[in-house]
C-alpha cells in the first residue's frame, strides 16, 4: 500500500501522498499481480502475508480481505498463517482494527516511533504520545500476544537518559515483540537537511552504540529474546514472516516498488530471481492492467550472489546460518570448509565476534551489535 496522508520528515521509502486514492483501481490489481506472481513462481503453500507501505492501515480492510482471498485462491494459505499489517497510531479505530481482524488480519505492528511528543513533532509523525499508547492498548485487546511496536533511537537532541526512560515507558505499553531502528539520515529527507545544514545537531557514534547496548540490556532482563539485530520478542512471538526473509526462503513482493526473491523454472532448470515491480503506482497499475504484473526488473541471482544474501541475513539471526541452510544453497562447500579454516572468519571467531560449531556459524552476543563491521571480512573470504 504506497500511500500516505503525510510524508514524515526522515522518510525515504516509496510512499505518495495523493489528494485521493482510487482504491477499487489498487485493489483490482494487487489482486491481480498476486494471482499472477503466485501463478508464475507455481508456489504451492503460503506460510504468511505482510501487509507493508506507505501506511496500509489506510486501506479499508475490504482491500485486505480481497488480497488474502487471492492468495488462497491461488495457493494454500494454512488457517492460522501470520497475516501482519503495519499501522500507524492516527488510523487504528476500534472499528476499523477489529475490520481488519474480520479480513484475516491476526499480527499488527504499529508505528509508535516515539513517545516523546517534542521528538514525534520533529519526525512529521501525526500523532502524538498519547494517541500512540492508545492505539496500542486498543490493538493489544484486539490482537493479544501479536501486537508489535516500532521505535525509533538515535534522533538529533535525543539524550542517553531520554531513551532509557523512554525504553521504560515501551515496556510498560508493548505486547510481547518491539522492533528497534537507529534513525537512519537518508539523504533528499526533510530531516537529514536539518542535520547536515546545522539546524540539528547529530547525536554520535558512541552515544549510538550506548542507546543500542542499553536497549539490548533492559529488553533482555525483561524476557525478552533478541532474536535479530533490531528485533525483540518473548513468549515465542517472533515474526514469522520477517524470519522468512532472513532465512533466504521465497518470498513474492506485490505492489508498487515491492521487492522479491522466488524460484523460477525455466530452460536451464530452476533459477532463483530477485524482482523489483514498477515504483510509481499509476504506471505500476497500467501495467498490471496489460500484462498482469507490473515487474520493473528481473535479475537472476548467482550462486555467490545467493550466498551473499544468505550470509549478510542470516548472520542479523541470533541462530545464524544452519549448516542445514547454508547446504540448501551450497551442497558442494560446506560452510565448515567456507569458514573453519584459518583465514577472516578464523580471525573473528577468534576475537570472540563469531562461532563456528555444530549448530552453524553465528554472531556472538557482542558481535551481533557490530555486524556491519564484521560483513566485508566474511564477503571478501566469501568471493575469493
């Protein structure tokens, strides 16, 4: 869903804020590129839908339930699938998330970015602290145990003491999984011209690196798992589909801008694709409408390319790369052979950044929290 009531001021996805949204003319054709991508890929089983945008809560939940109804009719969709939508705090109703619960709907992750109405106001967000703790509490009566927030950390003027209390207001409102992201200055956004012009100021590398440690440390004492480099959960509520993309498994991106990787058969036997579909959504709908999908790029990915993805995902996991995984992909050069002799990756499990063992090659606790430093090593061992 790539539309959105405003644009907030550190965003750069590909999202559009249009003056009306002909929905009907949307819904026609992600249903129809679901239809033909599932067709295409002859995928048999789907184990979950993630609903991502722009702001899909905007969609009426007549939408959702049309998609979800596709890909059931194209595929087995097992009772009980994860099906996400991603929501913001100012279109989350009683009436209208209990309307997506009525379409399938059964995992909600909301937006919360802040609880701070001075930082919510910086980032262009709609709403403020208070309508985001209500939209919480509504969605966790709605959808207990499957209701996940989103946080933000490393803003300009953002203090150490700001965000632990911060963290300690999240862990009085969220349900059983939080998902953390460093503010990220992308460049062309509102907010990053602030920043590099002087307007505000840029918090540093070590005040970063103390905000992330302390939020790893407090979710940890308070149950939770951290499962993925920016990701929490306790009672077992991991995302099921997010998972999905840091196993290197299929997944059909639909929708403008959506991304892909799935097995195609073709000449030469089975080929693993990566896709991009169309950006804009008025081109992007033309072209579902005559040709079905509206596919922007196909790419068919090498074997190295394969285990490039492979390997900077899946080491994001706290499980890492299974030998049984990193087989499914390799069969001829294990990964014992790949890592477990003297070369970069030797090195870092030496310095206590990695494990090699039975289970598969994995991050330890402190060199999950440095993996960007540690992936060009690995990559460049990988290549040679």
């Amino acid at each position: 869903w790539p539309y959105c009531r405003k644009r907030c001021s550190y965003c750069s996805f590909n999202t559009y804020v249009v003056p009306a949204v002909d929905e009907a003319a949307l819904r026609a054709c992600l249903v129809r590129e679901a239809q033909t991508l599932l067709r295409l890929s002859q995928v048999h089983s789907v184990t979950s839908v993630f609903f991502g945008g722009g702001t899909p809560s905007l969609a009426s939940p007549s939408t959702v339930a049309a998609v979800l109804e596709a890909v059931a009719g194209a595929a087995h969709l097992p009772d009980g699938a994860e099906v996400t939508l991603e929501a913001n705090p100012s279109s989350t109703s009683t009436s209208r998330l209990a309307g997506f619960r009525a379409a399938g709907v059964n995992r909600l992750s909301i937006g919360v970015q802040s609880l701070d109405d001075a930082e919510l106001r910086m980032l262009g967000r709609e709403h403020t602290a208070a309508e985001a703790q209500k939209a919480v509490e509504v969605a966790r009566g709605l959808f207990p145990g499957r209701t996940s927030i989103d946080l933000l950390f490393g803003l300009p003027r953002q203090s150490w003491d700001a965000w632990a209390q911060q963290l300690e207001a999240a862990l009085r409102l969220c349900d059983d999984h939080i998902s953390l992201y460093q503010l990220t200055l992308e460049r062309g956004t509102a907010l990053a011209a602030q920043v590099h012009g002087g307007a505000l100021p840029a918090p540093s590398q070590d005040l970063l690196a103390d905000m992330y440690q302390i939020a790893r440390t407090v979710l940890v004492a308070a149950g939770f798992r951290h499962y993925e480099v920016s990701n929490f959960a306790r009672k077992g509520a991991l995302s099921t589909h997010n998972l999905s993309y840091w196993r290197a498994d299929q997944y059909i991106g639909v929708g403008p801008g959506a991304h892909g990787r799935f097995m195609l058969w073709g000449e030469g036997g089975w080929s693993r694709e990566a896709r991009v579909q169309t950006l804009e959504p008025v081109a992007w709908m033309r072209e579902v409408r005559s040709q079905g999908h509206g596919t922007r790029s196909r790419v068919v990915l090498s074997l190295l390319e394969q285990l490039e993805e492979l390997l900077t995902l899946g080491l994001r996991t706290d499980e890492g790369i299974t030998h049984e995984r990193w087989g499914h992909f390799s069969p001829q050069l294990s990964l014992q052979a790949m890592f477990g002799e003297p070369g970069e990756a030797w090195a870092l499990q030496q310095e206590g950044w990695l494990v090699l063992d039975s289970g598969g090659l994995r991050c330890t606790w402190a060199g999950l929290a440095v993996l960007d430093s540690l992936l060009p090593d690995l990559l460049w061992q990988l290549q040679r």
